[in-house]
C-alpha cells in the first residue's frame, strides 16, 4: 500500500519536476567543472565560488531590494573569486589544487563570518529580506498534460541550465576558442607550439566555470530557497566535478549524469517514508561514479589496443607490399 | 650574513614566516574594522591555546587530529598521488573503532589495541580501493577518492544512526564509551606522578595516542627515506615512467602507498572517537581530510616537519575557538587567514624579488667560483 503510493510519486509528473529543479544547482557547476577540465585546469573551488555567489546574491538584493542587481551581484563575486585562483594558479604558480582547497576554505569562513556580522547569526540570512527571482511558465508548453507540469513553471535558473549546456556544447565543440581550449588541456606543449595562447585560454576557462558556478550558487539562495545558509552548497560543487567524470567529459553526458545525482537525491527523499534507509538510496551515484571511472578505464584500454592492433597491421601491410614490390 | 640567506632552508623559512605574518596582518586589519576590542580579540586569538591548561589540551588534541592527517596525506603526495581519501579513511577507522569500544566485551588492555588495530585495517582497506583503480585503471585518484569519502560518510551515517545510537535517543549519536573503551591518559597512573596524572586527566584529554603520534611520525619518516618502498615512492613522485623503466613494480607501489596513507587516516579516526569524543557522534569530520592536505602540503610533504605545521595549524584553530568565546569576534575570521597562508606559502612565485635576487646573487657566487679554477688552470698549460 505505502510502495505504491511511493511509485505513484515517483512516476507523477511533479516528481519529475523535482527532479529538475534538484539537479540544476549541479548542472550549472558542472559545465564550468567540464570546461575547465577540458582546459587541463582542474578546478577544485567550484564549491567556494557557488557559496560565494550565493551569498552575495542574497546580500546585494536585500540591501538594494533588486532581484536582478542581486544576481548581477552574486554573478560579479563569482567570477572575481575565480578570477583570485586563475591569477594564483597561471601568475603565481600555485599548485590549482591547493589554490581550490585555500579559496573553499576562504568562502567558508568568509561567508559565515560576514553573515554574523550582517545579521548577528551564523546559521541563515532570514532576517535579511532578499529577493527570489521569478518563475516562468512557458506560453503553449505548459497546457500540454504531463510534461507541461515538467517542462513548465521552473525558475529562471533551470532554463538557463538547458540553454547554456545548449550553448557549453556549441562552444567547446563549433568555435575556435573551444578547439583551442581543447588542445591546450588535451597537450599544453603543443598548444603552445602552435602559437596558441595557453595561459590566457586557461584563464578565461576558469572565469567562465566561475560564472558558470555562480548562477549554480545563486540557484540554491535566490531560488531553491530563499535565503543564504551557512555552508549551504553541501558539496554539490564536488558532486558536479563526479558529473563531468560520469558524464564521459561531454556537455550533454554531464548535463545527464547531473540529473541522475538530483534524481537520487529526490528519491532518497521518496523512500524516506518507506523503510529504506535515506544514506544507501544517496550512495547510488557515487557507486555509479566510480563505476563509470571504471568503464571508462576499460573502454579506453580497449580503444589503445585497438590502435596499435591496427596500426601495427597497416605497417605489416606497408612493408608487404614494398617486399612484393 | 649572505650565506646564511643564500641557505635554501632559511630563505624558505623566511618566505613562510613572512607569508604567515602578511596573513596574521590581513587578519588584523579586518579585525580592526569589525571588533569594539580589537587588541583584546587578538590577544585571545594569538595568546589563547597557552593562557588557561584546558585550552592548551584542546590546543594538543587537535594538533595530534591534523598530524596524523597530515602524515596520510603527505604520503601520497610524496608519490605525486593527490589523495584525497583522507576523510573518508578517518571516518571508517572512527566508526569500527567506536564500533569495538563500544560493543566487544573485552578488557581495556586487549580491546583498545584491538579497536586501534581494527581501525589501521579499516583506514588500509579503504585506501587500496583506489590505489586499486589507479594502479590498474588509471583511474583520476581525485574524483574516486571524493566519491568514496561521500561513500564512507553515507556508510558511517547508516550504522550511526540504525545501529549505534540508543533506539529511543532523539540524537544522532552513541552512548559513551565504556572505560574499558577509552584511551586512558599520556602520563601513567603511578603513585609518584599522581599530581601530574591528575592534573592532565582532569583538564585534557591527552591520550597514550600521543606515544603512537610520535611512532607513527617516525615511522613514516622511515618508511618514505629509509627503505626500499620509500625510494620507489619517492620514483614514482619523481617520474613514474622513468620508474617503470627502471624496473620498479609501479602498479603495486602505487596500490600500497595509498592503502598505507589509509592507514594514518584510520588512527586519526581512532583518535577522535577513543581519545577526544570518547563516543561516536554526527559529522565527526568536518573536512579533516583537507585540512590534513594543508598541514601536509605546509611541511614540504616531509614527515618530520608535519608535527610543526600541525602544532602551528593546530593552535590558529585552537586560538581561533577561544577568540570567539572571549570576544565579538567570531572564529570564522581564521579560516580566512589560514586561507591566505596557504595561498601566499604554496605560491611558487610569491616574494620572488626576494628569492630572484639571492638566486643571482649564488648564481654569480658560483659563477666565479667556476672561472676562478678554470682560468688558474689555463695560466699553468
């Protein structure tokens, strides 16, 4: 009786829904974990810059009673905290992990830290009365029965999410700069043989993770709620790096990978009222992460046989004929 | 006076000493604008740990957290392995050590070697996973190893929470420890240290895990220097082509320097629950595992200096908690400043006015050194 009322939940279409909106603060920083991955630049403080962002957002719009000059806000901030690892990371040359660790440490103490000195409290900002950016319901879509309830009716953030994957894919994938940041990640030497500006293509790689991961971060406190909570990311920026590794280091695999991470979440949430334990349903995707890791090892183990199998029988060949000759 | 700056030690004592103090300054400066006492909540923060005896066991207990961290970490690092597994070896060596304190009937002088052994295996265990899958897969170690610390965290929840703690508690925690469970006191009970004892077991929880602190620095010194395994650690951190080259069985060195590296992760564990909590509760660890990559990364990776670093770590925290207490102050503001002292020390380039100019100043040094021979040489021909 109770199992079916948890599968009816699960396949309704507002859990669906749910899902969405759960994923999109691991969407957002995953896309900038995978362009900076791309770029060969690992970048550890996407959890720092979401915080960051978060809290900035929330701040900015309390005191100026704009939602947008929040977000503008909260997307400045991010930017700038990525800009503080890129500077330390290709100027300074800091170890980029070592710089990720120091800077999430920053955003940890720091938000805390302005927070009690904003409002006398470490634990949230709801004394603050910060803004919520709106929801959007899609003209036609949301009439149509089922997937208009899943389509429609989200913040502004979930759109964004499936637009910029949209748009991550097209970069990475159909320009230039994209091309180049592929190579400068894929053989750094190389790129620079070629002319190709690799500090620079590094930097501008880790700005865009960092807006990238501070839209993430504004989700979560102008959206998701509506206040900021001290270390209220919960890891999620690590979460979004697993979903780049999960998703084969490709925009729409990470874009679903991060939808798996939401939907077990959402469905820890679901078995809670059954008697499964929430912690093994939360395991799920770390489990699958590092099995993935695994496939992926094997997959390309196989593909480097494969290689020199063939290249090896093209040279066989090769020396055949000129003995033939 | 040149040489002595010329001296690498120095002037990499110099650059810490100076990036520390920048950081400290930063603080201060913050501090300035925030705080109604300025001079008073510094004094707590910069003088507490070593103005009341409780403060200083706090001070030491936490020192010894980050030590063993430290340890784990650095020797992963020495291989050029970025372990990140630290947190999750600490929590599982936590939880089956807590678990044997807790329940396994036996007496105190069997079941705490026991439960620290047990929580060795666990914390050995949990690091050959990922050796595994890097030794043999190739595995990114960064992202298995975080995957597997929020695998060991959902892990110790799970038992925490439906198998530890009293059935009818309303909080996520286990019952105290039986005596027969818990690390007894550094200083032996004897008649005539009887003050002493009474006075370090009253105000601190310094336990006999300080002994196995100092065995294990060593031992890890040993292992990483002194030994075969050590030099085929420190190839592998070298150059792990080249060690394959030169005959090293890379695949099992890398699989035993992380389940080693597991290993000290799993005595912090033990260290936390037996020595400082003396039961297991929620979020036991919150972030230990990085702060053992900073204490490591601090120290050069060089197990001998992990106990300064982790003393010095250790007493920003400590000072940073009685700061809060004593003034207006809150404790956060110290994250910000070991942020910066990391940032500013692992900055390869940070000060390099300094460092270039001695640098020219002991290539010039040799240079002439080099001409002078050479040119005596040709007069002689």
């Amino acid at each position: 009786m109770k199992f079916d009322l948890v599968l009816k939940g699960i396949f309704s279409a507002m859990f669906l829904a749910s899902i969405m909106r759960i994923s999109t603060p691991l969407i957002l920083p995953a896309l900038g974990g995978l362009i900076t991955e791309l770029a060969g630049a690992i970048n550890i403080a996407l959890e720092g810059i979401m915080l960051t962002s978060a809290f900035t957002g929330v701040v900015v719009s309390a005191f100026t009673q704009n939602i947008w000059l929040g977000v503008l806000a909260g997307i400045a901030a991010g930017v700038l905290f990525s800009a503080i690892l890129a500077y330390f990371h290709l100027y300074l040359e800091t170890d980029i992990i070592l710089a990720g660790i120091a800077l999430n440490i920053m955003a940890t103490g720091g938000t805390i830290f302005l927070l009690y000195i904003l409002t006398g409290d470490k634990g949230n900002s709801s004394t603050l009365a910060s803004g919520m950016v709106p929801v959007v319901e899609i003209p036609f879509i949301k009439d149509i029965p089922f997937f208009g309830t899943i389509l429609s009716g989200h913040n502004i953030f979930v759109y964004a999410a499936i637009v910029l994957t949209f748009l991550t894919y097209i970069m990475l994938y159909n320009t230039k700069f994209g091309i180049h940041l592929r190579a400068v990640g894929e053989n750094p030497t190389a790129a620079t043989s070629l002319g190709i500006p690799v500090r620079s293509i590094k930097f501008t790689s880790i700005l865009i993770s960092g807006f990238l991961a501070s839209l993430g971060g504004l989700n979560l406190s102008m959206a998701y709620l509506s206040l900021f909570q001290r270390e209220m990311t919960a890891g999620r920026g690590f979460i979004a790096l697993a979903a780049v590794y999960l998703g084969g280091r490709r925009p729409w695999g990470t874009f679903l990978a991060a939808i798996l991470f939401g939907a077990a979440d959402a469905l820890s949430n679901q078995f809670g009222t059954l008697d499964i334990p929430s912690q093994w349903v939360q395991m799920i995707p770390y489990v699958i992460t590092i099995l993935a890791l695994v496939i992926y090892a094997l997959r390309r183990k196989a593909q480097i046989t494969e290689q020199t199998k063939r290249f090896q029988e093209r040279e066989l060949a090769k020396v055949n004929n000129n003995n033939n000759a | 006076m040149r040489k002595f700056f010329s001296n690498p030690a120095v002037r990499e004592g110099l650059r810490v000493l100076i990036a520390v103090s920048s950081a400290l300054l930063l603080g201060f400066i913050v501090t300035l604008f925030v705080s109604e006492d300025p001079l008073g909540a510094y004094k707590a923060f910069l003088l507490g740990p070593v103005s009341k005896f409780n403060r200083f066991g706090d001070w030491i207990e936490e020192s010894i957290t980050l030590i063993f961290v430290g340890l784990s970490v650095a020797i992963a690092f020495k291989a050029n392995l970025f372990s990140m597994g630290t947190e999750g070896q600490l929590l599982l060596g936590a939880l089956v050590s807590g678990s044997i304190a807790l329940f396994v009937p036996l007496p105190a002088i069997l079941r705490i070697p026991l439960a620290i052994i047990a929580a060795m295996v666990a914390g050995f265990i949990w690091g050959w996973i990922p050796g595994y899958l890097k030794a043999y897969l190739d595995a990114n170690e960064i992202v298995s190893t975080l995957m597997l610390n929020a695998i060991a965290l959902k892990l110790y929840d799970y038992f925490l929470i439906f198998h530890i703690k009293p059935p009818d508690a309303g909080y996520n925690s286990s019952d105290f420890f039986p005596k027969e469970g818990t690390l007894m006191s550094f200083i032996p009970n004897l008649p005539f240290l009887k003050g002493v004892y009474t006075l370090f077991s009253d105000k601190t929880n310094i336990t006999i895990m300080l002994y196995i602190l100092i065995i294990a620095v060593i031992a890890a010194y040993y292992l990483i220097y002194r030994t075969p395994f050590g030099y085929k650690l420190r190839m592998i951190g070298a150059n792990i082509k080249f060690a394959r080259y030169g005959g090293i069985n890379t695949k099992r060195t890398i699989i035993l320097v992380f389940a080693i590296s597991g290993i000290f992760g799993g005595l912090a564990g033990a260290h936390l629950t037996m020595g400082i909590h003396t039961k297991l509760i929620a979020n036991i660890s919150v972030g230990m595992g990085f702060e053992g990559i900073v204490v490591s990364i601090l120290a050069r990776n060089n197990p001998l200096l992990i106990p300064f670093t982790g003393l010095a770590y250790g007493y920003l925290r400590a000072g940073a908690n009685v700061m809060e207490r004593a003034s207006d102050m809150s404790r956060e503001m110290v994250f910000v400043i070991q942020a910066l002292i990391i940032l500013f020390v692992t900055a390869e380039r940070f000060l390099p006015t300094i460092q270039k100019r001695i640098e020219m100043r002991k290539e010039n040094n040799t240079h002439m050194e080099k001409l002078a021979p050479s040119d005596g040489g040709s007069h002689e021909v």
